[in-house]
C-alpha cells in the first residue's frame, strides 16, 4: 500500500515538475518573439522597402537580389550592424545581447535603427568582428578585389575610401541619437573620413526611406 502511494506522489511530481517545464519554456519562447520583434520589423523593412529588389553590399559593392529570401541567401548577405551591438550592451549594462533584448526596450530600439544597418557579405561581416573602424598598415587584402582589410592582432577593420563617410555618419549618429561612447582617437578619425566622403544620392536616398519608416532622421546626412 505504501509503495503504491509512493509510487503515485512520485508520478504527481513528475508531472507538476513537466508541467513547470512547458510554462517557463513557453514564457521564454514569448519573451523571445517579444524581444526579436522590433528588429525583425527593421530587417523586413531593409529587404522590402530600403533595397526593394536589389542592392548592393557596403564594404564591397556585391550585388545582390532581394526578390526572394533564397536569392538574398544564395548571394550570401545579411545584415550589418556598423556600430556594434555588443559595445552597445557593454555601454547599457544589460547583458550579453540576448539579455539585453529580452530586459532592455533602449537596446530593443537601438538594434532596430536601420541608419545603423547595413547589407554585408557573410564572410566580411565575421571577419570585421566588432572591430573598431581605422587603418591598417600593409595588411594584405583577404576578400580579392574587395577592399576591406581587417587586422586581428589590433582587432581594427580599414574599410574602402570610398566608404568611410557612410561608416562614420553611422557610428556618429548612434553616440548622438543614443548617447552611446566612441573613444576620443575614433570620434577624430570618423569625422575626418565625414569631412572627406560627403553623402551621395544613394546614402541620402537610404536615410530618407529610414526616417520615412521609422521616424528618425540621421542629423550628419545633409541634403
């Protein structure tokens, strides 16, 4: 009698303790949809509105197709952030990134701002890392004709010439609109690559999408 009794408070437990299990696993799965949603919204709006049907990479000019998801992956692109997301959850104090979009509604917001998103190559977007943007000197070029150049020992990334203004009107921005730190050597530098590549007609096209879309409107892009 006695073992059937345990036998049935063992079976109640492991059942309550299975039940536990599927609400907290469905609670994270929540704050998990919760959490990614802003950012998915800003990527749809990427592919769909920013580069509706085609576009090209910033770090090496790489066309590619946004018809489809499938071409967009068969090209091998996705979505850069220029200002990295793991400075800005050191800079908040909320985590590691996954932390910080399940606990943080500014680090949601900041993740989403598309003036701070750009489309790379795959290979090029690891290689950069969260690297810090400067120059590297006589480093050779790792992606071919592509002129991006990346030094691992200094952890520094030296984008094309012709794409520094672009990067430094992000990274700007972001310290601006957000308050976020830029070391003092980096903020000199980002405004001297702003001063030599002014915007084009493609980057004031982009922001005037994003600010359309999103309500924000990046001050270091003049018309």
């Amino acid at each position: 009698m006695r073992y059937k009794k345990m036998t049935t408070l063992m079976m109640g437990l492991c059942i309550l303790a299975y039940m536990l299990y599927q609400h907290g696993y469905a609670d994270n799965r929540k704050t998990q949809r919760i959490s990614n949603k802003e950012y998915r919204q800003a990527l749809r709006i990427l592919w769909v509105k920013v580069y509706a049907n085609h576009g090209t990479t910033l770090y090496c000019d790489k066309p590619f197709s946004t018809k489809s998801r499938k071409a967009r992956q068969k090209a091998q692109v996705n979505a850069e952030h220029i200002f990295p997301m793991s400075w800005v959850a050191k800079d908040l104090g909320c985590g590691t990134r996954k932390q910080c979009q399940a606990n943080s509604a500014k680090f949601r917001r900041i993740e989403a701002d598309l003036h701070n998103i750009y489309p790379a190559q795959i290979n090029v977007n690891k290689a950069r890392s969260n690297y810090r943007f400067g120059e590297v000197p006589g480093e050779p070029r790792q992606f071919g004709a592509c002129d991006f150049e990346v030094s691992d020992n200094m952890r520094v990334a030296e984008p094309a010439a012709s794409k520094r203004g672009k990067i430094a009107r992000a990274m700007l921005y972001m310290a601006d609109q957000y308050g976020l730190s830029l070391h003092k050597k980096s903020e000199k530098l980002l405004k001297k690559w702003h001063r030599q590549a002014p915007p084009d007609r493609e980057e004031k096209r982009r922001a005037a999408i994003i600010a359309r879309e999103q309500g924000r409107v990046n001050h270091w892009i003049r018309d």
